[in-house]
C-alpha cells in the first residue's frame, strides 16, 4: 500500500513554488507576551483597587434624595382660590400661595362689642355734659356764699363798730359813777349825806362796771362772729346752721360731682375695653372671612391637596413643601456594616443619569425608617424585605448658585434651589477599615 501511493504521488505534477524566507518571530512573542503579562496586571489592579475601594467605601444603590416635608394647614373654612403654582414648582419664603374666602363668617360678637362702645361713648358725653353744668352751678353758689358772707361780715363789723362806742360811753359812765362814788364818800364822812345815798351810789358805780365788762364781751364776740363770716361760716343767733344756703348747695354739688367722675372714669373704661375688644374682633372677623397662605419656608411645592375652587375645613391639609435647602440621602445598608461606617466624613454620591459626582456628610446611621409611620419625609429608599438593612443619613452640602456647577475640587454639590428630591442615587458611603478586619471580613465573604 505505500508503495503505490509513492506511484500515485509521483505521477501528480506539482509546480514549483517560490521559497520562503525564515521570519525572526521572537520580537513578536516578547511582545505579546508583555502585552499578556500588562492586561493581567490591569486586571489584578482593577481587583486590587475594587477590593481596596470596597473596604474603605460601602457601596449602595439602594438610596434616595429625600427632605423633610412640611404641611400647610388652612386657618379657617372657606373657598380656596388663586393658586399661582403647580407641583414642583419653587416658592420663597413669604410668597402668597393662595386664598382662603369665608363670606359666611359671623359678626354678631363684633356688632355687640360696637354697641358697647357706642353706648360707652354717649354715655362719657351725657357725663361730661352734667359734669359742666355743675362746675358751673358750683361756681355760681360758691360765688353768692362769698357774696353772703361778705355781706354778713360786713353786718357784723358794723355792729362791732357800734358796740365798740356803745363800750366807750360805757365806760365813761363807769368813770363817772366811780368820780361821784368818792365825792359821796368823802360827803358821808362830814356827816353830810346819808347812808343810804352812799349806798346807791356804790350801786351805780358797780352797775357801770359790769355794764363795760358786759359790753366788751359783746365786742369781742361781734369781731369773732365777723372774721368767722369772712371764711364762711356764720354762727348768728337763730341760724339752724353754721353755713349759708349757698355753701350748703355748693358742698351738695360737690358730692355729685365726685359721683360723676367716678360714674365718667367708668365709662371711659368700658369704652375704652370696647374699642380694643371691637379692633381685635374686627382683626379676628377679617381674618376668619379671609386669609392668606403664605410659604413658611423656601423649598419646592411638593403636593396640592386641594384644587381650585374647592371648600376647605379648617385644619385641613391644603399643600405640602419641601425644604430643598436641607436635603439628605437615605441609603440602605447591610446591618453587619453598621459598624464600618464612618460619621462626619465626606460620602461619595452620583446621581442617576448624572455622570459627576456629589459631595456629602455622613451624618447618622439608624434603624430602618421604612418601618417610622409617623415620618414626614418626601421620598423612602426601595428596600428588599429579604435583608436586613440599616439606614444611613448623609446630607448633601449646599452651593451659592443653583443647579449643579463644578467646586474647586471638581466635584459637583447642590446649591439654594437645587432641588434633587425623589431622585434614586449610588452612594459610597466612608468606613473606619483597617487592613486586619479587611483580610477577615474578605475572606469570610469568599468562604
């Protein structure tokens, strides 16, 4: 058999082909061989920096932009109208957001406290006014007493003048009883005169005496009755008082007028009470017929709760913000990295469809607030009910401008009206690893 096959063979005709010249390919092989060994050293280093990266960093996509959400309560019923913005739509503080219209609020209580006030008011008049007719009646008695008294005084002076001369005849009578008293004496003691003529004589001249003594009390009391007229009072025989008609009137008026400024300080005082009363109660009447929604903060408008026309409950919830201003990640986390996380220190955060980077704080790590019924936040992280997750709160650091803008250190951050809320993320958030607990933990996850 292979010896025909060498027949067969031989009787093929085969051209003759060019010769080849010998290639050196060791340059080749060195080549592809330092390309082989380059990739493969890529590829460890590519590990390397993944492990590395991995345990200086948790990487989480389970992560959301998140704010505290803030609701606006109307203050009172009515009919909401003129809202100027929709959802997502950014408000500063202090801008009016809409309307609240009662026309159906109640005045009674404000008509009341006018009535009150108008009543005061008329009656403070009606005082005032007699107030004015007495101080003027007052006047006039207080004038005609004066008048009286100096009339009286005058009377008495007068007397007084004529006691004083009837005193003064009086006593010149005296002077002259005690003259022929002496000569009488000096008569009985010649035996001239008689007994009885000496006696009568003595009488007289004792009569005289006390006529002057007499006389002077009278004058003394005349010149008392005069200087007590001048003030007022008079103290005449057969007065049944010791002031005139006039100062009696005068006194009386007085005493109203005490009880009119103490009826008049009343009044004032209720009218005064009123007119505060009816200013609050008109402040409250206009308040609780409209009122004005305003935005407490500035943030962006999260969700409209009622439309356009519609009537709302007091203390209902009309529309919700959010403060854009304070936003914050929430990012889940495995419960056995609880411990590797790093507080305060600086979180790496990219936002989805986003191709830079944003810079956060790592602020707390907690328990899973998926499971807080009560929290008011806008936005919750999607989390697998199969695993146990923490919750890590880092907080977006804001800028001077709005949007998103390159800092010096080439990362990209949030700024005053940037808002992010709602928006998923992936978050590495900083460790404390070190390299012992990094071998351990690395190879109890491969083994």
């Amino acid at each position: 058999m292979p010896k025909e096959a060498t027949s067969t063979a031989s009787g093929i005709y085969a051209p003759s082909l060019p010769r080849i010249r010998a290639v050196d390919l060791s340059q080749f092989v060195i080549i592809r061989r330092i390309a082989k060994i380059a990739f493969a050293a890529m590829l460890c280093s590519a590990g390397i920096f993944g492990i590395i990266s991995n345990s200086t960093y948790i990487s989480s996509s389970d992560a959301v932009v998140s704010a505290d959400v803030v609701d606006i309560r109307a203050p009172i019923e009515g009919t909401m109208t003129g809202f100027p913005f929709s959802e997502g739509s950014f408000v500063h503080v202090g801008q009016l957001l809409g309307t609240l219209n009662n026309p159906r609020s109640d005045r009674q209580h404000l008509d009341n406290l006018l009535a009150v006030e108008s009543s005061s008011d008329s009656m403070i008049k009606a005082l005032t006014s007699e107030r004015s007719a007495l101080q003027l009646q007052k006047s006039d008695l207080l004038d005609r007493s004066r008048k009286d008294s100096s009339a009286v005084s005058s009377r008495l002076g007068q007397q007084a003048t004529a006691a004083a001369r009837t005193m003064a005849a009086l006593e010149q009578a005296n002077i002259e009883a005690s003259v022929e008293l002496d000569r009488g004496e000096r008569l009985h003691d010649a035996g001239i005169i008689a007994d009885a003529a000496l006696d009568k004589l003595r009488s007289n001249q004792k009569i005289a005496a006390e006529s002057v003594e007499a006389q002077r009390y009278v004058l003394a009391s005349l010149r008392a009755e005069s200087a007590d007229a001048i003030r007022g009072i008079l103290a005449e025989p057969g007065d049944a008082s010791d002031v005139s008609y006039s100062r009696q009137r005068s006194d009386e008026i007085a005493i109203k007028l005490v009880d009119n400024a103490t009826a008049l300080a009343v009044a004032q005082g209720q009218s005064a009470q009123a007119r505060v009363d009816a200013e609050a109660e008109t402040l409250r009447e206009s308040l609780m017929r409209k009122a004005e929604i305003r935005a407490p903060i500035q943030g962006n408008l999260w969700r409209l709760n009622v439309a356009e026309g519609e009537e709302v409950p007091s203390g209902a919830s009309v529309l919700s913000l959010v403060n854009c201003n304070r936003q914050f990640l929430l990012v889940q986390v495995p419960q056995d990295r609880v411990p590797d996380v790093a507080l305060h220190r600086e979180a790496r955060v990219r936002l989805a469809g986003e191709s830079k980077e944003l810079v956060g704080i790592v602020e707390s790590v907690s328990g899973n607030v998926l499971k807080v019924s009560n929290a008011r936040l806008a936005a919750l992280p999607v989390q697998d009910s199969s695993e146990q997750m923490a919750t890590v709160l880092v907080k977006l650091r804001p800028t001077a401008n709005r949007g998103l803008e390159d800092t010096a250190a080439g990362s990209l951050e949030p700024n005053v009206g940037a808002c992010f809320v709602g928006r998923t993320a992936r978050v590495l958030v900083p460790t404390y690893s070190s390299s012992s607990n990094f071998v351990s933990r690395w190879i109890h996850e491969i083994f």
